[in-house]
C-alpha cells in the first residue's frame, strides 16, 4: 500500500499513521502566560476526509471536553482513515476563567470568521477558521445550555439541508432544532467556506452529565463510522442511532412572577398546550405564579437556577406539529 502523504500542519509535518497534538500559538496573558489553540491531530494511513471537533468556544461548557477526552481514548482510532482535527478548548481564556466569554466580554461565537487584527475574540476565530475549519469538509461542534440551564441533547442546524439532516440523523441525538444560521457564529463561517458542521446541544455550563455525554460520544462515533472514518470491530463499538425527532420552532415560556421556581417537568417530558408546568412562591410557600404551556411540544431546555425575576426565561419548549 502506498503511504499516504504527510500532513501539514501548523508548521509540522505530521505523517500517515500519526497522531500528535500541536500548539499553534494565539496571545498570551497579562502575565505574559502563553496561549494557544491545542489541536490533536490523527492523520490515517489510508485516504479518506478531514473533520474536525471541537469544544468549549465558549469557555465554561466543559461538558464537551470530557466528550472530546473519551473520543481520544477511543479504539476505534487506532485504524483512521482520513484526517480528524480535535480542539478540546477553543476558547482557553474563557475556560481558565470559567466563563462563557473572552476577558473583554466578547462572545467567541459572535466573532467568526474573524480578523488577524480585529478584537481577541476576532483573532482567535481567525486563527480557528484558516488552521482546522478551512481544512476539513465536516465539523461537529459541542455545546452546552447557558446561564443556569440544561439542554436535552439536540442537533441545531439548517434541517432543509438535506446532508445535514443525514448525518443529524446519524450522530442520534433524540431530536433535532431547525435553526437559522446566526450571523458571526462558526456555523455560518464554516457552511461558507463549504464545510458541514453540526451543533450538538446537551447538559449545562460547568457540569457534567453521564447521560449527555455518553449521547455525544456515541453519536460522534456514529458520524465517523458513517463517513467511513472508522470500522466497528463488534456491534457495542458503534451503537445504532435511535430515531429522531425534527422540530421547526421553540419558544421559551417565561417567569410570570418573580420568586422561588419550581417546574414540574424534566427534560425529553411531551407535554400539551395549556398545561400546567411550573409554580413560583414565595419563601413562605404562598403561591405567586404559574407556568402554563402555549403550544404542545417538547421540553428541550430547562432553568436550574429556582430564583427568578419576572420575565425571565425558565423551560424552554420545541413545537411538535403533525409532520414532525
């Protein structure tokens, strides 16, 4: 079999059956601390495409880098083919800092493509479009809810896209958001520049959830296996994908007093229009408030925070219609 060409990456030459992490450097601290975007690269010995995934572009969803740390533990890379990026931490001053955000509040996923000499979110999101995203033809991307909430692990994206409705499909989470490409996030950037990427929804800001996160690994297995990245050596290595429910809309149902939460759905529970889903009292017990449903649905995002002010957003419900 004739060997592969080498990889070049970041100034290094990486070799058909290798794999090495490289540091290509980004800024460095107010301490001078350097900082940079660590990629791992594994580079195949027989020919097939380059993808990449990442995690934590914003800062604090970690839950994604544990998901990255268990795909790289995986066997079934030892026979790659093709090219795989993996960036555990996109964005290291937001994860040092625990924070969603850049030092300067800037949002990483706001900033794309990005600029050589633009902001230090710009520049970080520059320096991750022309080193992986540029590179590579499928991307998977890992997030987590914000600000106090959980995700029930959900694909967002273009669903009238017929190859990223294939391989949502594939990666198996349990349904699917339709979701217009937001301007300056990495999914418009990187459909651009002709990539498909997936933006994988699960679990909470700085937390870690078993059951999430053996959903994203099993899923981004599933997409390497069908990308014919991967072989499963028994049936447990590639787990068959449940089927998928799409959704066309959400909408958040909102805080109609201030005080104590208490919602009386999980995440994944079917619920019907006009149906009761939460109460806010006060410390007393004395009740203030309640959630009532506007559309039957899904609950695909919840609040994990039981003090609120009016007004703010507490379950998060996806629209089931006849087709869906």
């Amino acid at each position: 079999m004739t060997a592969r060409k080498p990889f070049h990456f970041a100034g290094q030459t990486i070799n058909g059956g290798e794999r090495r992490t490289v540091d290509v450097p980004v800024s460095v601290m107010s301490d001078q601390t350097p900082v940079s975007l660590r990629v791992h690269v594994i580079h195949g010995k027989r020919r097939g495409p380059t993808v990449f995934v990442s995690a934590a572009v914003h800062g604090d969803e970690v839950m994604g880098v544990e998901i990255v740390r268990r795909l790289l533990q995986s066997d079934l890379l030892k026979s790659l083919r093709g090219t795989l990026m993996v960036v555990p931490i996109v964005n290291a001053f937001g994860f040092h800092n625990r924070s969603r955000y850049l030092p300067d509040r800037r949002d990483l996923n706001r900033s794309f493509p990005g600029s050589k000499r633009g902001s230090l979110a710009s520049q970080i999101a520059s320096i991750f479009m022309t080193e992986v995203v540029g590179r590579c033809s499928v991307g998977i991307d890992l997030h987590t809810g914000s600000a106090h909430r959980a995700n029930l692990p959900q694909i967002r994206g273009n669903m009238d896209d017929d190859r990223t409705l294939e391989l949502a499909r594939v990666l198996g989470a349990p349904m699917a958001l339709h979701a217009t490409i937001r301007d300056g996030s990495l999914r418009q950037a990187a459909t651009e520049a002709g990539a498909t990427v997936l933006l994988f929804e699960a679990g909470e800001a700085l937390r870690f959830d078993r059951s999430a996160i053996e959903t994203g690994v099993r899923g981004v297995r599933r997409v390497l296996d069908h990308l014919g990245m991967v072989e499963a050596d028994n049936a447990s290595a590639v787990v068959e994908a449940t089927e998928m429910l799409v959704c066309r809309s959400s909408k958040w149902l909102r805080a109609t007093q201030s005080g104590i939460c208490h919602l009386d759905v999980d995440l994944g529970a079917r619920v019907e229009k006009r149906e009761p889903v939460g109460r806010i009292l006060d410390p007393f017990g004395r009740r203030l408030g309640r959630i009532t449903t506007t559309q039957a649905g899904i609950v695909i995002g919840r609040t994990e925070h039981p003090l609120v002010n009016r007004g703010d957003a507490v379950l998060h419900v996806a629209e089931i219609s006849e087709t869906d």
